[in-house]
C-alpha cells in the first residue's frame, strides 16, 4: 500500500486519544455525535468539537441525515479509512501518546479479561519486522469486511528488550 506524509492538519487531527478512540468507534458503523459522546462517556458538546477536526482533515465524513427516535434530525458519522493511507515520519510526542492513551482507555472501557494478549521478546532487525507487520496490516485492511465476523481491535507496540 502507498502511503503519504501526513500534513500538520492532519498530525494535529490524530494527536488526540479522543479523535482516535471516534475514528476507531465510527470504523465501520456511522454514528451521531450523541451517540459517540455516550460510547466514550463525554458531553456532546467536547465529542462535537473532535468530530469536527476530524471532519476537517478528512477523517470523518457526514452520512445522510436520519431521523432519531423522537423525530429529530441526526447526522451519523463514518470514518473515511484516511489515517490508514498516512505515514507520520517525525510524529510529535502528543501524537504518540495519543495512540497508546487510546488504547489504554478502550481497554478500559472493555476490561482486561477482554483483551488476548501475546508477548515474546526477539533479536531481529526493527526495521524489517515493521515492514512484516505493516504487511499484514496492509493486507488486513484491504479485506472486504464481512458482517459476520467479530470486530477487533489491534495494538502493536515494538520497544526495547533490555
């Protein structure tokens, strides 16, 4: 897969644990913006202000208005796929945590007895096993998503061994 250097609206865009937990969560499912403050457990008005960062760097795309149980007007919102296509060279600190605080706080809401964990400690060349997993990944994107499968989340993260 071809990539492209995020542009600083973009970086800014993913330097938020909150947007990537609203990219994550609107990934294949639209949601209204009422709907996302209730999933992470935030007043609409803070989710409104992410969603529309995300909106505009790209990241989210309106849906076609629906009408809510009470008959009002909603507008769900659904993840563009965008940050997938981007590469962060030199990513800023706050965009690095972000990612990890994301994960953190979806582990959270799901409870670690959730999680399926794996741990293993190699030598090997850094830069070639980023390129294997990328692969993967790559390949694990580009799959047309089935409905009946579950749907789950992965964290990667390669640090150290000392």
């Amino acid at each position: 897969m071809s990539r492209r250097l995020a542009t600083s609206l973009e970086v800014a865009a993913l330097s938020s644990d909150v947007r990537l937990r609203i990219i994550r969560l609107t990934h294949d499912t639209p949601l209204t913006n009422k709907e996302i403050a209730e999933r992470l457990g935030k007043d609409p008005a803070t989710t409104l202000h992410h969603v529309r960062k995300l909106v505009a760097a790209g990241f989210l795309e309106a849906q076609p208005a629906r009408t809510g149980r009470r008959g009002a007007r909603e507008l769900p919102y659904l993840s563009t796929g965008l940050p997938w296509q981007l590469t962060g060279k030199d990513r800023p600190p706050a965009a690095e945590e972000a990612v990890l605080q994301a994960f953190l706080g979806e582990v959270a809401d799901v409870g670690v007895a959730a999680l399926r964990q794996i741990r293993l400690v190699v030598r090997t060349d850094p830069g070639e096993l980023k390129r294997r997993l990328q692969a993967l990944f790559d390949e694990l994107a580009a799959e047309p998503a089935d409905p009946d499968d579950e749907r789950v989340a992965i964290y990667l993260a390669m640090y150290p061994g000392d």
